[in-house]
C-alpha cells in the first residue's frame, strides 16, 4: 500500500471539505479499497498506486475548482466523481486573469511583478519569445507553469524543455555516473519547477509517454519540433551555431521560449554568445517578442536583489576603470612615439608635426 499526502493553502477548510468533512467522506466512499483521511490541513490517501494517481488528479481538480468559484458542494465531488480522467484533465480552469496554473498542492502560481505579468501577455501574443534577466527574476518558473498551462489546456500535445550542457571547471568525463547521471544536475531546475505543479504520479506518466522532455541541447539536432510548447533555458551559454539549430526546430504550431542571463555567461573566453548575436540579428524580424528583466524583478529573498544591483554596480564601475585605463595607456602610447620622433627629428634636422596622427 502506498500513501500519499496533500497539503491544502490558501483556501477555506470548511468551505472545501464542506460540513463535518463530507465532501472528503463522498470521495472516499467513491474508491472502497483505498483511505481518505482529513486531518487540519492535511489530506492523507493510502491505497494502490494507480488508485492513489487517479484521487490525487481527482483532489487537484477540486482544488482548482474551489479556486475559481470559491465553493465545494456535494454536487462538485459528484460531477468530478463522473466524468471521465480525459474531460477532468482537459477542463480549462482560469480562476482570474493574472492566474496561471494551480499548483500541484493547490497553491496560486502567477505573476508577481509587471515585466512577469508582461512576459506572460507576449508569450500567449508571440510565437517565439526571447527573455533576458538576473537569476531569481523568475524566468524559468513562469516560463514552465506557461508551458504547463498549454498542456492542461490542450493547447500544444507536448513540452518540451533544454538547456545546454556547459562545464564549468570540471569535465564531465570525470563526473561520476552514466551519461543521465552527468547531465541531471544541469536540468535540476526544471524538474524542481515541475514538482512544483504537476502532481508526481502524473508527472512521472507525462515523461515515460514523451509527453514532457527534458533534455541537453544536443539532443534537438535534426529534429522538428511541432505541436509543442519549447523552452530553451540559460541560452546566454549556447554558441552562434548551437542557438541557430535550436531556433530553426521550431515547427508551424510550436511556441517557444528561449531565455538568458547576460550576467552569467560560462562559455570559453573569447567564445560569443550565441543568445546575444540572435537577438542582434533578428531585432527586426516581425512577429517576435523580447522581454527584459530587472533586479526589480527578483522574486527570491531580498538579498539576492542586493545581491545582483552589487554586481552590476561592480560591472559598470570595472567597464569604467578598465575603458579610463585603455585612453590612459593609448595617450602614453602616443608621448612616447612623440618623444621618439621628435629624438630622430633632433638627430636628421627635420621638424616633427604634432597634430599629424601617430
């Protein structure tokens, strides 16, 4: 027997598992061989796997439902209770505008500044995006749950997710584990955002069916993605060739994302990023979008925005010193080479033009 348990915020008790718990009681009474048990907060369902997957979308669906209308009656539980796995999944639930998807334990995903809110109107008003920010802004979590979203809502059949594969200070040939085992802990940060809302049994189905991918970007070389909702993640560590692959995968119904952050580009030096000369080539090619986030943005604990307006002044401050430090030692240069001319002029008798270039 396997168990299970979910985690009920941001919501009224009452109002969910309705008088003297009855709502839960119904939906017990719906699966004989498995429990359902109510305590505070907390839902516990003990039962066979399968059983415990099909509850847990059932309570996700609800959870969704109170969300929007506020409310769980017994007529709820039972017109959940009838429908189809298929009608449950593929209901469109948008309880307000600026909510984007319920998360796995109920919880409100949606935007929390106005470049996220922004980024979420050019994403549902562009086929391919291009977004730029600091760590912590949340371009990897909003572009996830947009993606999700697309897949509740039966907008695209697939996601697909990449990032590239960059090392740094150590070679994967001498990390330990297979190949998957190399490469898990660069692509960590999807999953994360994933278990955040998608409950894991379904999570764990999308992926063994090809329904949600997640893989280094290597792996979409030759392919056409269609029908997809396509992330490319840290694309500021991508090179020329390697961002024009991914781009030219994109299929007729695809809509794709690619993000980046200028701030942290781990390619060798001297290596151009391949994100920054895209965006440079195709700033004027119609129909696409370009999102640009700010320290403002950081949505993570209110160091990490001190944290990154430190950098940055520590960035254009360098760019300062070392641009003074260029002119300083060009005008050295240029009154040694005067010096010497005028030595040689000393020593042949001719005069030496000052304002001529040198």
């Amino acid at each position: 027997m396997v168990e299970k348990i979910i985690i009920l915020e941001n919501m009224s008790l009452v109002d969910f598992l309705g008088p003297d718990n009855q709502n839960i009681r119904q939906l017990a009474a719906a699966f004989p061989g498995s429990k359902i048990i109510s305590r505070g907060n907390e839902i516990k369902i003990q039962g066979q796997t399968e059983v415990i997957a099909r509850i847990n979308d059932l309570l996700s669906s609800l959870i969704e439902h109170y969300h929007q209308y506020g409310q769980i009656t017994d007529k709820t539980v039972n017109q959940y209770l009838s429908a189809t796995s298929e009608e449950a999944e593929g209901r469109v639930l948008a309880a307000s505008p600026d909510v984007i998807l319920f998360g796995a334990k109920g919880g409100v995903i949606k935007a929390k500044t106005p470049n996220q809110q922004k980024l979420v109107d050019t994403v549902m008003s562009h086929d391919l995006t291009f977004t730029l920010g600091p760590a912590g802004t949340g371009k990897t979590y909003i572009s996830v749950a947009l993606a999700v979203r697309a897949l509740k809502n039966k907008e695209v059949k697939k996601i697909i997710i990449s990032r590239p594969v960059v090392e740094a200070g150590e070679s994967l040939g001498f990390l330990p584990g297979d190949m998957k085992e190399k490469v898990d802990p660069y692509l960590r940060p999807i999953y994360d955002a994933l278990e955040d809302m998608i409950p894991a049994e379904k999570l764990k189905f999308y992926q063994e069916n090809k329904i949600i991918e997640i893989a280094p970007l290597a792996y979409m070389r030759g392919r056409t993605l269609n029908n997809a909702f396509v992330l490319l993640d840290e694309a500021q560590n991508t090179t020329p060739s390697q961002i024009k692959m991914f781009l030219t995968r994109m299929g007729p119904t695809a809509k794709v994302m690619v993000n980046g952050d200028r701030s942290q580009i781990d390619l060798p030096t001297r290596q151009k990023s391949g994100l920054m000369q895209a965006m440079d080539i195709l700033k004027n090619v119609q129909g696409i979008g370009y999102v640009e986030m700010t320290s403002e943005d950081v949505v993570r604990h209110r160091l990490v925005k001190e944290i990154v307006e430190a950098y940055d002044k520590f960035d254009t401050e360098e760019m300062t010193q070392q641009a003074q430090q260029s002119g300083q030692r060009r005008d050295e240069r240029h009154e040694r080479r005067l010096l010497e001319l005028q030595q040689q002029s000393a020593s042949s008798g001719l005069p030496v033009n000052q304002e001529q270039p040198l």
